[in-house]
C-alpha cells in the first residue's frame, strides 16, 4: 500500500521521454508533478462535467414494437403510429345495426286480410268524402307502404353502411375509434328519414302541381250539368274540407288539407258532400289523398279493442282483430301521429353493436412506431466518454504544463528581459518557421541525420493525412442527411401556420380534441334565385289569381291557371328551401375527425370537397326525384284537368280521351305537348310568349321562361286584361334582367335547385383552437448541427492520432529495420520478445495490446453487425424508379404529393353499357310503328286500351333507360368530380383497389336509392288510387238517373278478377301487352321475350325485334323488367384507371424509405476510431495497475519465501 501510495506521490506524466538524452533538475520535476496533479483533476472533473452534461441532454428516439395486443396498444403514448396492414375495412366487419320497428308494422292492420275486410270496392264513391268506408282501405294500404318502404329504405341504408369502406391507415385508439364510428352512424340514421320524407314532400307537391285527381274522388270530384238526352259541360273541381277548427281549406291550394274522419249514414247522395247522422272516428283523418290523411291520422281506436270493434261493424266483414298492445317504454303513444312516427322511419329505436376487437383484429397492425424524449443511458454516456478521452487528454497535456509554469513564474516573480515588439515578432516569425521546418513528432535518440529525415517526412505526412481525414469527416458528416426530431409544447396558431410553410418538415401534432362539428368550422349561404323573393310567389299575388280563376271556365285562359301556376312555382322555392335547410342542419352536424393537426391548406380542400359534394348530392337527389316522378306520372298517364276531355258513347256512358295540344296528343307526347298561355278578351287575345300551357302543369313550366314578368311592357297588358275583367289589378315591379337571363328556362333554374350562389367560408383558427394541440413534434431530414460535428471530430480525432501515429511509427522502424539489413528471422525474434519479453514496460505494453484488441473486437462485432435503421431520401422521383422503390420497400415507401387534392376523373374512365332494348334506334322504331300505323287496319280493330297501353309502355321503355342512364351519369359524373384527399402518393394495387372498393360501393348504393325513390313514387300511386287518361284503373260510373249538378262516381276496374282498388298490379295479356292498372306496373311485370318476337312487338312487321345473336345480353329474355330495373339496366361497367396520370397529379416532390442495415462496416470502423485513443489511455492505466499489483504480489511472495527458507 506505502508503494502505491509512493508511487502516486511520484506520479509525473510530464518527465522527459527516456528516448531522448534530456534531463531534468529538480525544479522541473517539481512543477512536472504538480502540472500532473493539475491535469489528472481538471482531466476528472471535465470527464464528469461532460458526462453529466450528455446524461441530462436528452433526446428524441423512435421505438418500433412488433405485433402488440390492443391492451399493450392502450399503455403506449399520444401519438404512436401503427399502420394497419388492412387500410380498407368494412363497416359491416366490425358493427351491426339492427333497428325496431313500431309494432303496426307487424300488426294485422297492414296486412291483406285487414285491408280487404274494410275495401268497399265499388261503393268507395257513393259515400260522404268524409266517410271512412270511401278511403279506409287506401289509407291502410298506405301506411303499409309506409311501413314496408321505411324498413327497405333503412335496411338499403343498412348495407350501404356496411358495404362502405372505413379508411384506417393507422389503428386507432378505442376512445377515438368509438366517437368517430358513433359519430357515422349517427349521421346515417339522420340522413336516411330526411331523404324519404322529403321525397315523400316532393311527390305530394308534385301532385297538387299537376293537379292529379284520385279515383276515390277525394281530392277532385267530376261534377256535370243535365240537359236532357245528354250531359254537358263536366267539370273537374277541387273538394273543400271542414277543419275541425272551425275553418275551410281545398284541395286545389292545400294538399295537406284534412278534417276528421266520419261514419255517416247517407249512402248514394246526390252530391258527396250531404250528410246525416254523423259518428266521429277518433284519430282517424279524412283529407284530399290517402297518403296524407293517414299521416294526419292517430292510431287511438287501435289500442282500443272497444273503439276497433265498433269501427268494424260498419263494415259488411266477419273478420275479428285484436287491438295493438300499450306499451310504456315506447317511444309513441297512441296519440302520435303518423306523420310523427314516418319522421323516423316508424323506428322505436336502435339496437347498434361497435366492436373494437373486431376492427383491431382487421387492422391488424404489424408494428407501432412513437417518438419518446429520453436521457441517455450510463453505456452511451461512458462510450462518449471514451470516444473524446484522448483528445480531452491530449489538449489538457498541451496547455497545463503551460499555465502551471506561467502561474509558478508569476509566484517567483520571474523577470524576463524587456524586448521590443518588433524584435519580438521577428524572433515568434523566426521560431514559428524553424519549428515548422524541423518539426518532428517521431523523434527518437539517438537518431542519425538520415533518421531525423525520415522522422520530419513522417511528420509532415502524419499531420497531412490528419487534416485530410478530420476535414473530409468533418464535411461529410456536416452535409449528410439525419432524420431529426424536436418537441414544441403548446404551440400557438401562428406558430403551427409558420411549422406548416415548410415543406421539408414532418409535423405531427396530435389534437386533444379528435372530433370537431362541421358547424363550428363552417358558414354556407344560399342565395336563390330572385323568383323565390319575388311579387309572382308570394301569397297576395296568388289568392288574386285564385280569385280570377273562379270567375272563368276556359282552361287555356292564362287567367284560369295563374294562380296554379305561381303556387306551384312558390312551391318549388318553398320544398328546395326545405330540402337544402335540412340537409344543411345534417351535413353541420358531421364531425370532422383529425387525430392531428390538419394543414391549413388540406383542411380547406378537405372541407371544400366535402361542400362541394354534399351541395351536388342535394341538388342531384332534388332534380332526380323530380325527373322520376314526372316521368312516371307521364308514363302512367294520369289524369288531370289539362290532359283529357270527356265523350259521351251513350246517354248514360262518359268515357275520357287524352287532349291535343296544337296536334299534339297528350297520350303520345305529354312532356311536350304545349300551348302558348293566352288572354281572351272581347275584342282581342294577348298571347304570353314562352309562357305555355300543357298536358301536365309542371311539364308545361319547365319549357317556359318568365322573360313577360321581366319585360314592364307585356306586365302592363296582362293588367289592362285584368282590368277589363272587372277587377282591380295589383302591380309589382318586373324582375331584374341585371340578375338573371329573361330567357332562362324554369327548368334551368330548378337543375340549380333555385340557388344562384352558393358562398361558404371556413374556419381554421377555430378548429385550430378546438383541436387543442398540447405538443408538436417536428421530423424533419437536416444535416448534422455543428455542435454534433464537432461532438464526433473531437471522438475521432483522438483515434485517428494515435491509429496515424502508430501505422507511421510503425512503418518508419520497418523502413528503418530494413535499411539495416532486417531479416525474417530478426523479425520472428522480435515479436518473440514482445511477446515474451518479462520487462516491466513490456508486459505494460503487451497488456495494453491485448485489452485494447479484445475491447475492440467485441465492439466492432457488436456495432458491424448489430441491425441499424436507415432511411434514404429521394426528390423528385420519376414513376420508373418510384415502382423500383415499392418492390424493395412497399412496407414503408412515403412519397409526399405535392399536389395532395386530385380529382378522381383525372386518372380514371368510366364506360356503361345498357341493355339492347335500350338502343335509340330500337326504340324510335318502335315508336313510330305505334305513332304512325294507327291507320292500319290491324289497329282500327282493337281497343284504344291496347293503342295506349302499348304506347305507353315504349314510352315506359324509354323512361326507364333515360332514368337509368342519367342515375349512373349523375352519380359518375359526381364521383369523377370529386377530390382524393390524400397528401401521400398510393400505390398501384393500393389505388386499384381503393377505387374497386368506392365503385363497388357506388353501384350497390345508386341502384337501391333509385329503386326506393321508384318504389315510393309507384307505392303512393297505387295507394292514391290515381286515375288514368284512358281509365285503366278506376273508370267512371255510368249514370242511369242524372241530375243537374250531380257528380260522376268511379269504379275500380278489375283484370282477371283481379280488383285495381286492391292491387295495382293486375294484368292482363292482350295481343301479347300487358295491360294493367298502370301502364308501368303491366310493363314491369313484363319480359324482355316479347322484344325479342316479331309478332309480339309489331304483328304489321313494320318494326323489327332485337336479334339475340347480334344483341347478346347477360340479361334472360325471360328476365321481369323490373327485375333487370334493380340492376339499373347495365349491361357492362368499365373502369379504367390510369397510374401514370394519377402519379402526375399526385407529383412526388420526394420519397423517403427505411431499411435495416444489418451489417455495417463504415459505423463498425467509425467506432472503433473514436474510442481507440480512450481505450489506449484507458487499458494503459488498467495495464499498469494489473502489472504492479501482479509484480508487488510477486515480489511479496518472493519475500516471504526466502525468509521462510531463512
């Protein structure tokens, strides 16, 4: 212990090397030992300075933990990414919604055996309007449309959820997964209702535009004048009803007119509006159509087993039912109105299933990947410590000795010599030139002059290839590419907007707030067009048409049909209003969803697409219903006061033909049959350019414009006619031209839902603030800052010395050996001796070498081969060397789009194909054959049923493949307009297969919604009971005892047996047509086989039937229409996506790719420099310890030997 104590004592690293022949005196030693001291302590405390500083320094680490369960997921922190190895799941996969419905719904009350034991067939007419025996069996057909309509509407929307697709390119948290999901279902079950009851709104409308008369005379009666031998002048005038408030409404301005419902005694009365003795149903409502009067309706008398006994004794019926069951937890009682419960589609409520396990299990994450700030561990700290050990060393052997002799200089009081500043410079030029010159690191004694020589060249080299190697790492590692991270705690707006301009940067900040209301982050106004403000609407205007209108009887007076006219229009200002409010309230109330912070630029062109389709979906969904129920109304052919005219075979028969406009048959051409509205005075007619008058009223609308109520001269002459009839005009200013086109067609201005500008604007600083980020991390690809540079050139740089000066050193004493006639046995010898040699030093140095080999060696083998992740940025990748890219590195390719919104028709092409029987030229021949030949023989000698029918079933034909075709182009033409948001570039099978998914979806979703929207408009039809022109449904009763001012009854026809009051779907076969109740039931009820048989379609054979050879079909000949209807007539869908243009749009600006380098000789290299020069100081030290303990052992064991052997 006393020598080591000694030993420490004596400690002196600044002696003179024993190469050389210096000596030094006392003094020198002392200051040697104490500049000694000075350096191992400040060597200490820097070493543990540094230490401390790099151990508190923390950093930012990416973790990657493979194939978690979803509970190891849920303790893992905000922010971690786990890329689902199935982005693209369907609703259906993880959840299930099951609704109930009310218990009519499933109720005998919908059913035949109900609806049948209270029909009243023949007698509906010859009873009170109030009578419930007149309507009851309509209405319960009704509401069973209802009933079964609402669960086909809900079970489309049903799987139409479940179809969809749930894009999730990261698993996401339970909490978020929930509220996002929930939030989904919540909007669907929200749409579904509005949709069917605003397009049970609009067929209502629609109907009191046209003026649609119900064969149950409900709405309209047909009453006549009696002359004797003959009927004269029958006229179709609206029914008024008795509120039960006391007041009067009609059927003509207001559909949804109703009063209760009554059993009455007076049965065949002359007129329907005498009555008698009077019972009063309870909750059942009288009105103008079935379909309305049974949504005004309760369901009271059906919960009582009293009151529903009692309403069935005034039926002639034996059948006996059970009343419905109260039931507290319903979401209605027996006093909620139909109308009420169609609002949410008769559901009571909601059974919804969201499992997590489901979706996790889906997702199916591989990985997951999150950034934690962390210190450094002790292995790191004491690594770096090493690495700048020999630099920190070397710099402190340099300057201590110095600044220990200044300071003990500066204690003695050494005086040097005064010297002149010019003198003195001269001799530090001097000395700096003569030490340059004779500078020699490898000095040894004694050395020859020839040696000295070699020494300086070494020299010179050695420090050469230092600053080559210290320079050309110093840049490399300066300009090489790292990716950094860096943490901002509660960023502020301006702050995020200043991150998000930068484009070399990944910014991550997660939002505390994940979902966020559309309506704090939106503002739409709607500015409609100037009718919809306008004097021509408003109510004033139309009371005072009404009011003239009374007072003429000639329909093509444009007096008579103002007042419709302008009613109808205000009509369409009020539904579309209606329809875009609601739709509004819904399409505010979606929740974006963001677990991070969306840029601002993205968040714009997300919301903006989101806007823009939601306005398109809405004026679509609007104009299409519109299409659909005017075709089928003119499909079906029914009837109103503008589309007919009465003949009388006999004196007690009235039959009912279609009018003509200018040559024009209202049968043939009733979407365009027109007549110019005129204004017939006593001595002159005004004419009203381009304001027409047709077979159907809203038709004749569509062809109009409005240029007269623009134009103040021809406003001024229909008032000077208003005038001359006795009346005072009103007067309101024209329209302004400035605003809209006086040429523009009505029609054209409701394909824009009445809207002239749409304006939204967008908030970004409040979804900003709702999404609350508490913390930003920045990842971003840079170069090395210069404080880490320098950081790893001081770690080398003590290795590069030593390993130099060495390799030199080494190679000077061989140049030197062989110079002296060094042979290979002297060699052999010399590592002999090394290796053996039993001298102090020699075994200090022999066990320095093997330390320092064996601590490298495990170290290079643990850095060479241990797995390090690289990535590698590529800009501006062509599409050649993109696909390079995802066959060696799909897994985790991203490309950032410089262009991040990208509308689908840019890289894709859609192409249908539609049954043969859809051809234009098939169907214009076909035409013509029934149009033109109608003086063939063959047609004079069958029935005009058969002409119409046929007709109308080309003209069904035509209507369904035009609605057909426009329902695909509608919903292609919206998909192909709408954006890909997607700010990372997909690849091909990714993007193929994301657009099969939304064409797939997009198919099943565009039929069913035609379907329910055709299947509504028919249901309600047949429900109204709705007479035809040529009377195929209901006819009208003859008369056998006439009265002046009596009324016409009508009869339901029957086919087969088959009763039209029952079913709208009776038929017949007549020459090879069905005739039916309707022309489009008889027609869907039909093949495509009659198309395909000459005799069939045409026994003149003027026409030819489709060649199956030459119009091949995936359809069966033997296939219903309505069955090949369902699938919207399409033949073939082509999709064509092309890549290359996708890529262009999407633009790359750069990619960037990770790979595992599992053997990496530069790093395994690197290491070992930089802690080459530490472990030579470090295993130096341990050497000399282990040796003198090793020789003190020895040397005390020698001791106590001999003494013993003393």
């Amino acid at each position: 212990m006393s020598s080591l104590k000694n030993y420490l004592r004596n400690l002196n690293f600044f002696s003179s090397d024993l190469d050389t022949n210096a000596r030094e005196d006392e003094q020198q030693r002392s200051n040697n030992i104490i500049a000694t001291r000075v350096y191992l302590i400040v060597l200490l405390i820097s070493l543990i300075s540094i230490g401390i500083f790099i151990w508190v320094n923390s950093y930012i680490t990416t973790v990657t933990l493979k194939y978690l369960t979803k509970e190891q997921l849920k303790n893992l922190p905000v922010g971690t990414k786990c890329p689902c190895s199935r982005i693209s799941i369907s609703y259906g996969e993880f959840t299930s919604l099951e609704p109930t419905y009310h218990q009519i719904c499933s109720s005998d009350f919908i059913s035949d055996r109900w609806i049948n034991a209270i029909y009243t067939g023949s007698n509906a007419t010859y009873f009170n309007i109030r009578d419930f025996r007149s309507f009851s069996s309509a209405q319960f057909q009704a509401l069973a449309t209802y009933c079964h309509l609402s669960k086909s509407y809900v079970q489309q929307s049903i799987d139409t959820f479940n179809q969809s697709t749930f894009i999730s390119l990261s698993v996401l948290s339970e909490y978020n997964f929930q509220i996002e999901i929930q939030s989904i279902i919540y909007q669907t079950q929200q749409i579904v209702p509005q949709t069917f009851t605003n397009q049970l709104d609009l067929i209502i409308r629609m109907t009191m535009g046209n003026k649609i008369v119900s064969g149950l005379l409900t709405n309209y009666i047909i009453s006549y004048y009696y002359i004797p031998g003959y009927l004269k002048y029958p006229e179709i005038r609206s029914i008024i009803y008795h509120r039960d408030d006391g007041t009067f409404c009609d059927c003509q301005n207001d559909l949804y007119c109703t009063s209760s419902a009554i059993f009455d005694d007076i049965f065949q009365a002359q007129t329907r509006y005498i009555s008698n003795h009077i019972k009063i149903l309870p909750g059942i409502a009288s009105g103008c159509l079935p379909i309305i009067s049974i949504l005004d309706s309760t369901l009271e008398c059906f919960y009582n087993q009293t009151c529903l006994d009692d309403m069935l004794s005034y039926f002639p019926t034996n059948e006996k039912f059970s009343a419905l069951t109260i039931h507290i937890n319903s979401s209605y009682n027996q006093y909620t109105k139909v109308k009420k419960m169609l609002e949410n589609l008769m559901i009571e409520q909601w059974i919804t299933n969201i499992s997590y396990d489901k979706y996790y299990n889906q997702c199916a994450p591989i990985s997951c990947t999150y950034s934690k700030e962390e210190r450094h561990n002790l292995l790191f700290v004491i690594t770096k410590l090493i690495s700048i050990l020999s630099v920190l060393a070397l710099v402190l052997r340099l300057i201590i000795p110095i600044i220990v002799r200044f300071i003990i200089k500066k204690i003695n009081r050494e005086q040097s010599p005064s010297i002149p500043i010019d003198t003195r410079l001269n001799q530090i030029k001097s000395n700096i030139k003569k030490t340059l010159i004779e500078l020699n690191l490898f000095k040894h004694y004694p050395s020859n002059d020839r040696q000295i020589r070699y020494q300086r060249y070494a020299t010179r080299i050695y420090l050469l290839l230092i600053m080559i190697s210290v320079g050309s790492l110093f840049v490399h590692h300066l300009v090489r590419k790292t990716i950094q991270f860096k943490t901002i705690l509660n960023p502020s707006l301006s702050k995020y907007l200043e991150l998000s301009q930068i484009n070399s940067i990944d910014l991550y900040c997660p939002c505390t707030s994940i979902s966020i209301s559309y309506s704090t982050l939106i503002s739409i106004e709607v500015h409609y067009h100037q009718l919809c403000t306008s004097y021509l609407i408003s109510s004033q205007w139309i009371a005072y048409s009404n009011w003239i209108s009374s007072l003429l009887s000639d329909i093509y007076d444009y007096r008579y049909h103002a007042g419709n006219q302008f009613q109808t229009l205000s009509m369409f200002c009020e539904h579309a209003q209606q329809i875009i409010n609601n739709s509004l309230s819904i399409f505010l109330k979606t929740q974006l969803f963001s677990s991070q912070v969306i840029r601002e630029n993205q968040f714009k062109i997300q919301l903006d697409s989101a806007v823009e389709d939601w306005k398109s979906s809405t004026i679509n969904q609007f104009i299409s219903t519109i299409d659909l129920i005017r075709n089928i109304t003119q499909t079906n052919q029914l009837m109103n006061r503008l589309n007919i005219f009465f003949q009388y075979p006999n004196d007690v028969k009235t039959i009912v033909e279609p009018r003509t406009y200018k040559d024009c048959n209202c049968a043939f051409f009733a979407n365009l049959c027109s007549t110019p509205m005129r204004m017939f005075g006593i001595n002159s007619t005004l004419t009203i350019e381009h304001f027409y008058l047709g077979c159907y009223l809203i038709d004749a609308l569509f062809l109009s414009t409005l240029e007269c109520f623009y134009n103040e001269i021809c406003m001024s002459n229909i008032n000077q006619f208003l005038n001359s009839s006795l009346i005072q005009s009103l007067t309101f200013p024209a329209l302004d031209s400035k605003k809209n086109s006086p040429n523009q067609t009505i029609r054209s201005i409701f394909d824009h839902m009445m809207v002239d500008q749409w304006l939204w604007n967008f908030y970004y600083s409040s979804y900003y603030n709702q999404c609350a980020p508490n913390l930003c991390i920045i990842e971003y690809i840079n170069s090395n800052d210069l404080f880490k540079v320098i950081i790893f050139i001081i770690g080398i740089f003590g290795g590069l010395l030593i390993g130099f000066k060495v390799s030199i050193l080494f190679v000077l004493r061989l140049t030197e050996k062989f110079i002296n006639n060094f042979t290979f046995k002297i060699s052999i010898r010399s590592i002999k001796d090394f290796l053996i040699g039993t001298n102090e030093q020699q075994m200090i140095r022999r066990l320095r070498f093997l330390l320092v080999s064996l601590t490298l060696s495990i170290l290079y083998i643990t850095v060479a081969f241990s797995s390090q992740l690289t990535s590698v940025e590529i800009k501006n990748p062509s599409l050649s060397i993109y696909e390079n890219l995802v066959k060696q590195y799909s897994y985790n390719l991203q490309c950032s789009c410089s262009q991040i919104s990208i509308t689908y028709g840019s890289f894709i092409n859609i192409n249908t194909s539609y049954h043969p029987a859809c051809s234009r030229d098939f169907i214009g021949e076909l035409w013509m054959t029934y149009i033109t030949h109608q003086n063939n023989p063959f047609y004079q000698n069958v029935s005009k049923t058969y002409i119409y029918s046929g007709i109308g079933q080309i003209q069904a034909l035509s209507t369904l493949c035009q609605l057909s075709k426009s329902t695909v182009d509608q919903s292609m033409t919206r998909f192909l307009n709408n954006h890909m948001i997607n700010s990372q570039l997909l690849s091909r099978n990714i993007l193929s297969q994301r657009i099969e998914m939304i064409i797939d979806e997009i198919k099943t979703t565009m039929s069913k919604l035609f379907i329910n929207t055709f299947s509504l408009i028919r249901q309600t039809t047949k429900a109204n009971k709705f007479l035809t022109t040529f009377g195929s449904a209901w006819s009208l009763a003859d008369i056998y005892n006439p009265i002046s001012g009596g009324t016409f009854h009508t009869i339901p026809v029957k086919y087969d047996q088959c009763d039209c009051g029952l079913s709208s779907q009776c038929f017949t076969k007549y020459y090879g047509v069905i005739i039916s109740c309707y022309i489009l039931e008889g027609f869907l009820q039909s093949t495509f086989e009659c198309l395909y048989d000459q005799d069939c379609i045409d026994k003149t054979h003027t026409s030819r039937p489709l060649n199956i050879s030459i119009n091949p079909s995936r359809f069966s000949i033997n296939s219903t229409i309505e069955s090949v209807l369902n699938e919207l007539m399409i033949e073939n869908f082509t999709t064509n996506l092309s890549y290359s243009n996708y890529f262009s749009q999407c633009s790359p600006s750069s990619c960037i790719f990770t790979y595992i380098d599992k053997f990496n000789v530069i790093e395994g290299i690197t290491t070992l420099i930089s802690l080459y020069g530490g472990l030579m100081i470090i295993c130096q030290l341990f050497a000399i310890i282990i040796i003198k303990l090793l020789r003190y052992r020895s040397a005390h064991v020698t001791s106590t030997i001999n003494t013993l052997t003393n």
